[in-house]
C-alpha cells in the first residue's frame, strides 16, 4: 500500500499515512488531532546504474558538422 506525506497547516507537523491510491486525496487528521492538512508532492527516487553512452568513434565517420558530412573538398 503506498505512503503519503501530508502537512498539518496548524500546528505544521509533517506525518506519513498508508492509504490505498484511491483514497490519497481524502482529507486526513494530523497526530495532534488537527484537520486542516495537506497533502504534499513526493518524490519518487529510482536508483540503479545506467549504461554510459557511447562515445563518437575517432577519425570522422559520419553525422554533423561540415568535415563530418562529407562536404569539404
């Protein structure tokens, strides 16, 4: 079940609730008991490692640029 953070703009205490997504945006009461809250934008981090890009071969070969398009003499 996924997390949400919400904001108690009353007394400006930060808390989590685990709801279903279809109940993410129904209002919630802070610890304290205050009902005035919102509900806060999270971030979402995705970790792992990405392949490096694969650097142009040396000595000209094609795409961009006049002497790598083939147009001086």
């Amino acid at each position: 079940m996924p997390r949400y953070e919400y904001r108690c703009r009353t007394c400006d205490d930060t808390f989590e609730l685990s709801r279903p997504m279809a109940e993410s945006s129904a209002p919630a009461d802070c610890p304290a008991g205050h009902d005035d809250t919102v509900k806060l934008l999270s971030t979402v981090a995705v970790g792992g490692a990405a392949a490096p890009a694969a650097a142009p071969a040396a000595g000209g070969g094609g795409g961009g640029g006049c002497c790598g398009g083939g147009c001086c003499g």
